[in-house]
C-alpha cells in the first residue's frame, strides 16, 4: 500500500484516479500505516529474544569413601 501510494502520488499511476485523499490525510495515513508496520515488527521480533546457551559439563561421578 506504501508504495501504491507513493507511486500514484509521485509519477502517477495509469487509469487510476485518487479523490478525497489530498493533504492531510494521504501523508496522515501513510504515517499510521508505517506506525502500524514498525509496531508489528517490534511486537514480532520481541518473543525472539535470544539468550545465551548455557555451558555443557559432564557430571561428576559420585566419590565414594571408605
């Protein structure tokens, strides 16, 4: 939609005819739309927090005294 937008607003796109989308509320969706976008990306990459593996030993075998 971003760049649908950009396009049509830039070099414009054929057959296509946008009305009722002048200032403000073309740049004011487009905002929210890249609000959204970046909110999603947060909220996406936050449960792939990566934490460090924890280090591998062998057990010790049990010391028996006589």
């Amino acid at each position: 939609m971003i760049l649908g937008f950009a396009l049509s607003c830039a070099v414009g796109l054929s057959a296509y005819q946008e009305e009722g989308w002048g200032p403000p509320y073309g740049i004011l969706s487009m905002v929210a739309e890249v609000v959204f976008i970046g909110a999603f990306f947060t909220w996406y990459g936050a449960g792939k927090v990566h934490t460090p593996a924890a280090s591998v030993t062998r057990p010790t075998p049990p010391v028996h005294v006589r």
